[in-house]
C-alpha cells in the first residue's frame, strides 16, 4: 500500500480505509492506488462514505481490465492511431489536428518512446508551457484539446486509467474586438470593390461580399449556395454549414431576391451551377477597406451588420436565430446583441409624444 501523501497548505490527505483516503479541508474522498509499479490518485467526487466506497470498487474493477501490455504503447504511437480515428472528420480539422501532432512529436519533453502509461499531468503542463509564448491562447488551448482527445481515445481502449490532460484548464480567451460595418458602409464596400475594372475577379467578389450583407449569411454558406437551392416559387433558400453538413432554410428577403434574380439572369445560371465563383473575397474586402479608410472588416462582419439592421428594423431574436440556423431559440443573439435591443428599445420610447393632459 502506498505511504500517505504529504499534508498540503489546504489540508491533508486521511487514510480512512484500504486504498480510500479522505481530504481533511472539504471531507472529500480519494482513491489512491497502486497500479503496474505507479501510485494512482484519483477523486471520488464525493462526501458521503457509502457512495466513496461503491466508487473505489467500480474503479478498482475498471483498473483491473486495463491491458498491461497496451500500457507500454508509446506516445508516438499514440498520436499516430488518434490521427487514424478522426480521418473521418472535414479536412480543415484534420489538417489542424496533424500540424498539432507535427509539434507534438518534435517538442514532448519526454520523447516520442515514452509508455503512455507514464505521462503524467505535470508533462502536459510543461508541453503546453513550451509553446505559451510563440502561440495565441486560441491556439494553445488546440494543443491541449489534442492530448486530451488522443488520452481520452486511450482512456475508451483501456490503455491507461487515467487521462493525465483531463484535469488541466483552457487558457480564458480574450474578448475579442469584433468590428460592425454600418449599413451605408457595406454598401460603399460594394460599390468599390466593383468599381475595380482592372481586377478581373472583381464583379465576382462584390457579388460574394453583397450577398453576405444581404442575407446575413457567412461565406461557407454562400460559397455552398447552388442555383438549386433558392426556390423563388416558395419564397425559401436552402444553405448549408461545411462543419454539420446540414441544411436549413431561410425566407428570401426582398433585397436579396431582386440580387439573386439579377445575379442568376446576367450569368445565365443552371439549377446545378454554382451561385458563386469565388469561395472568399478577402483580397478585395481588405483592399477595398484600405481605400476607403475603414478598418479591416471580416466575412463575419457582414452578418453582424445584417444582423444589427434586423435588430434595428424589429427583428426579434428567436427569428433571426431561424435565419443563422441556430437552435437555441435565440439565446446566443440575445447574449451577444442585447446592448443593441436596448438602445433601440430606448430610441423608439423618445418618439412616444404626445399632448400633455391640461390640468383641472
């Protein structure tokens, strides 16, 4: 049986039983085992001594199906078989999660030979700590999302008892400075980008950039939008999101039905063409951004404009939640967009005037 840990600033670990160990600060219990020569500690996530005890002997039976042998597997190995298991998912993903794996082989400060069963949680910290300062925390919390998913496919196949990333918290990420194009400049952003006759993908990208404004809409959704998919007869288009592959449909509002039927009648597009011949216009926003001396705006900048119109115009937030394709019933543009219902709130309560009552 392994020695009772040293007692800690907070409190101090109690042997109340065989393996079953009780924290003196908050009464809560831990198993601590021997498991293949290492000395494992894990919380039972509890006070109460019964539900402690049944805990401990669910885990000591779940530690006993561990294969010892699986347990000498490398991490180079590791990371090889995690990358197989997620070949099923969207390219960009993939491609992420290889480039991680690409640092992780070069830089794990115990080496590509070390026996999963020997990473503790101390290693992944030191792992992480290594690339703090060459990557932004969005980044950083990738890395650890890696190990922790390549552990946890280890952890399923019991390989290991324990996930030595699980424990280990993401890095708060900053709140971003999300600039909104106001409506007057989303279409000073079209005019010019088209107003570029040199650029031979200019009307191409200011088709791209006016339709995102217009439909409130994010460039995978429209780089995916097929002539097919508006349906004019029922008033409705048909997007979809490249990460779930699925469909929801959208009403045609009356600025983009006059766009579309423009668009498809000058290009003189088929049902299964393509509505866009560009999947991003990033060259041109940016250009066009520079010139007119606005700050750099992004695809998603579009949609925060149309959505902050809609707001503006009286839109409520479970509709325009229909029209992201959103299933929250709005709660997550009610979260972010709130500030903006007030002010209009606020505006449309000065214009409530009337003739003051006489007295007497």
């Amino acid at each position: 049986m392994p020695k009772q840990p040293e007692a800690t600033q907070a409190g101090r670990l109690v042997r109340v039983g065989e393996c079953l160990y009780r924290y003196s600060s908050n009464s809560a219990y831990y198993a601590v085992l021997k498991h293949h020569g290492k000395i494992f500690r894990q919380s039972l996530k509890t006070t109460d001594r019964a539900i402690a005890n049944r805990e401990l002997n669910a885990l000591k039976k779940s530690m006993a199906k561990i294969d010892p042998g699986a347990g000498k597997l490398t991490v180079e190995a590791l990371a090889d078989r995690y990358l197989k298991s997620i070949a099923y998912l969207d390219d960009k993903t993939v491609r992420t999660r290889k480039s991680i794996a690409k640092q992780f082989k070069s830089t794990w400060p115990g080496g590509m030979e070390q026996a999963i069963q020997g990473v503790r949680a101390s290693e992944v910290q030191t792992w992480l700590g290594l690339h703090s300062n060459r990557v932004g925390k969005a980044t950083l919390n990738e890395y650890l999302r890696f190990v922790r998913q390549m552990f946890t496919l280890a952890l399923n196949d019991r390989m290991v008892v324990e996930n030595p990333a699980a424990g280990i918290k993401q890095r708060r990420l900053d709140k971003p400075i999300r600039e909104t194009p106001t409506w007057e400049q989303f279409q000073a952003i079209v005019k010019d980008i088209r107003a570029q006759k040199l650029n031979a993908d200019a009307e191409d990208s200011s088709d791209f950039v006016e339709f995102l404004g217009l439909a409130g809409q994010g460039n995978s959704e429209a780089a995916n939008l097929k002539v097919r998919d508006v349906d004019f007869t029922t008033g409705k288009m048909t997007l979809y999101r490249n990460k779930t592959d699925t469909g929801f449909q959208v009403p045609i509002f009356p600025q983009v039905r006059a766009f579309l039927q423009g668009l498809i009648g000058r290009r003189q597009l088929k049902p299964g063409d393509s509505l866009f011949r560009v999947r991003d216009a990033k060259k041109a926003l940016s250009s066009a951004c520079k010139r007119l001396g606005y700050s750099h705006f992004s695809h998603r900048a579009f949609r925060r404009c149309f959505i902050t119109r809609a707001i503006e115009l009286g839109v409520d937030f479970k509709t325009l939640a229909a029209w992201q394709g959103h299933k929250d019933g709005g709660a997550l543009i009610a979260k972010t967009y709130s500030h903006l219902r007030t002010e209009h709130s606020d505006r449309m309560a000065e214009k409530m005037v009337g003739e003051q009552p006489k007295a007497g």
